[in-house]
C-alpha cells in the first residue's frame, strides 16, 4: 500500500520581531533565526528500518509577509538533512497553483477547503497531499517528535485496512512518549483545577486505553501527531476547520458519527519533546473550553440520519467525554472563578478579568443558535467532492505535473 508521511512545520517571525495580533495562533511556532525542532525529526528517521514511503514537509507560517521565507528556509533544511526517504516540500506557492487550476476549471467553491492556516486546515492538507500522490494510507506525525523505535512504519500500516470484527480499521492513532520516558502528562495540581482537572482526566483514560490490552482497541481519542488513516476514510471524512484546536478528536467525533471508529495501537509510540507553552494559563483554557462547547453542541444537533451512528459523550470516556456533558457549565463557571481569585492573589486583574470573560464566551457558546453538526454535513459534502475531483486521474496529474510533485 504506497505511503505518505507527512509533517506539519509551523514557522514565526524572527524572534525580535516577535507575534502581531494579526498573525496566526500556534503552540509554539518556530522563530525564523531559531534552529527549530524539524531537522531532529528528519534526522531521526534514519533509524526506521521500513523507508517504502514517501514524505512530505508542509510548511506553515504564520503570518502571509514571511510566507516566502518559509519556504526558502525549509528547502535549506530539507537539503542540508538529506532524509532517508524521497521527500517534497509542500507550502504556499504549490498550493497558490491548485487554487489557480479549481478556478481555471470552474471549482472555485471548493478553493476554501485547502487552506494553510489553522489547525484543522494543515490537517486536512496532511491527507489532501497525500491523494494527490494516489497513495492509500497518511500518516501523520509532527515536527516536534522523534522516532525511536525501529519498526514504527511496519506498525503503523500492520492493521490500517483490514477487517477487525465486523468494522474494517481505517484510522490508526498511536500515542507519545514524553521526556520522562512514559506517556503520562505529570503536571501539578493546582485548587482551581479540582472543577477542571482535564490532565487527570486524559491520564485516566491512558491508563484505560493504553495499558491496558488487547493491543487495538476503540478509542475516545487520539493524536494528530501520531495518526495513520486509510483513503477510504480521508477521502469521506474532513477534519472540521470550525473548531480552533482539538482537531484531531474532533475528528475522531465525525469519524464515528459516519460509521468510522478509530483504533488505538497500544505498540505505536513516538517520543515527543515539544518546546514550552508560552501562552497564559487562561487563554489554555479558554481554548479548551471553545473546543469543547463546539464538540458538545455538535452531538446535541445530532439528528437521526439513514447510515449515520448517534454519539454519545458517554461514548467517548473518560476524555473527552467527561467536557462534552450537562455538567460544562458548571465546570467552566466554577474553575474560572478559582483561577480568577489566584490571579487576583498575585496582583494579575486583568488576567482575572480574562477567566470571567471564559465564563461569558462559553454561556454565549453553550446558547449559540449554529447548528454544528448541520454544518458538519455540509462540509462532508464538499469534502467529499473535493476528493472525487482529484480521484479523476487526469486531474490529479495534471496538477501533479504544474507543481512538480511525483505521482507514479
């Protein structure tokens, strides 16, 4: 089954120019005058035994004035690495060039759905490349990870397709190791988190999906960064570029909602040593509840539909599942309260005025009138047109050809 890797790099201004308020939100964005983490990534592929794939670098910047900078800096990396496996860089100007050919043959509707900005949008790029190439199976790794296990390739395709039960398995998530060598988040426990303790919650449902046996299992979530999913699921399921971030068990959510379910591979393992989070221990939450009120009001709209599956918040415990209930509220109101009365004990009113503001974002939220799950079959649809567009052999090597990407 031919194979793609691909690998999101996300790029910033120089570090003395630091972040406009116009320019995109990323975790942590490599500065243009930093080393970054991608060339460790590539240089940690030698060790893979299985090179029968294909790479490729998406490069993400995140603001349009250093675009071309970008690019330039990723072909003196990708150069300077040489990594083991054919690779292509991916970026602004190839995709200007499919924008140009859906316009020349009249598709400009579907030019929105492949965008290089946002989480969501690189994700579905991560799969969309991969079409183009007339390969069967992504996989989906991040540039802040390193490979240390010799047979992750063989792993990773030895279940993707095949019938387990009676569901074939079509979307394969691994799972990190961090810095202390197991894969369990160690953060302190604060007060304010006893109404929002979300690392206790995903440290639970480790314990219940990954140490626990048999080795493929269902699972509520999965990481976007260690993710491998067949075509015939890429190609039907978009990730949703509605929700800011948590996108990779957004769409694990549509997945299922479609008849999809997403395995866990508790062998599949990568080490992940990201730089720090610099941004406040409010806006972190404050992006956790946007994405989890989205992610609730979506399985609320759910309506009854010929060959789609109702999902349940119960259905994806203990995480996410313990945000997506009744109880949201609740959780949000009073762990903003808490964490407002620390920032006020620290003499941070502003930053306390941000905790109510996460209060009155998500009862706006929790009350808005957009119907999610609606919008959600309405970009399936175009999704899926997207991808029969580029399933025509002609036109996948015609544009293949005006960008210099290989397809054999």
């Amino acid at each position: 089954m031919k194979t793609t890797m691909v690998i999101p790099s996300y790029w910033g201004r120089k570090k003395e120019e630091g972040w406009k308020n116009t320019d995109s939100v990323y975790d942590h964005p490599t500065p243009l005058d930093e080393e970054g983490t991608l060339r460790r990534a590539l240089e940690s592929l030698t060790i893979l035994e299985n090179k029968n794939f294909e790479l490729v670098i998406l490069g993400v910047a995140t603001a349009e004035d250093i675009q071309a900078e970008v690019e330039e800096r990723l072909e003196v990396i990708i150069k300077e690495t040489n990594p083991a496996v054919p690779t292509h860089l991916f970026s602004y100007t190839r995709l200007k060039h499919i924008h140009a050919h859906l316009a020349q043959n009249g598709r400009d509707d579907l030019i929105p759905l492949l965008q290089l900005d946002g989480y969501s949008n690189v994700r579905n790029l991560c799969v969309f490349v991969p079409h183009l190439l007339d390969s069967e199976i992504s996989v989906l790794i991040d540039d802040d990870e390193i490979f240390e296990d010799r047979q992750f390739m063989d792993k990773a395709r030895e279940h993707i397709g095949r019938t387990l039960g009676n569901d074939r398995v079509l979307a394969v998530a691994g799972y990190y190791i961090n810095p202390d060598e197991d894969y369990f988040l160690h953060k302190e426990f604060l007060h304010w988190m006893t109404y929002w303790d979300k690392f206790d919650c995903m440290n639970r449902a480790f314990t219940k999906i990954i140490a626990q046996e048999p080795r493929l299992k269902v699972t509520p979530f999965a990481f976007g960064g260690n993710l491998v999913i067949h075509r015939d699921l890429f190609t039907l399921i978009p990730f949703d570029p509605s929700i800011p971030r948590g996108e990779d068990i957004d769409f694990l959510i549509n997945a299922r909602m479609f008849g999809f379910k997403t395995y866990l591979d508790n062998t599949l393992s990568i080490k992940h040593d990201a730089p720090p989070k610099t941004y406040p221990v409010w806006r972190r939450v404050r992006e956790d509840i946007l994405r989890f009120v989205f992610e609730k009001n979506k399985l609320d709209a759910q309506e009854d539909i010929q060959d789609m599956v109702r999902v349940s918040a119960d259905d994806l415990d203990p995480y996410p599942g313990e945000f997506l209930k009744e109880d949201l509220k609740e959780k949000v109101f009073w762990s903003n309260q808490m964490l407002a009365i620390d920032y006020l004990s620290q003499g941070e009113d502003k930053a306390a005025l941000e905790c109510l503001e996460n209060i009155a974002l998500a009862h706006k939220s929790l009350n808005s009138k957009t119907n999610s799950f609606q919008d959600l079959l309405s970009l399936q649809n175009k999704w899926k047109d997207l991808m029969e567009y580029f399933s025509s052999d002609r036109a996948a090597r015609e544009i293949c050809s005006q960008i210099h990407l290989p397809r054999e």
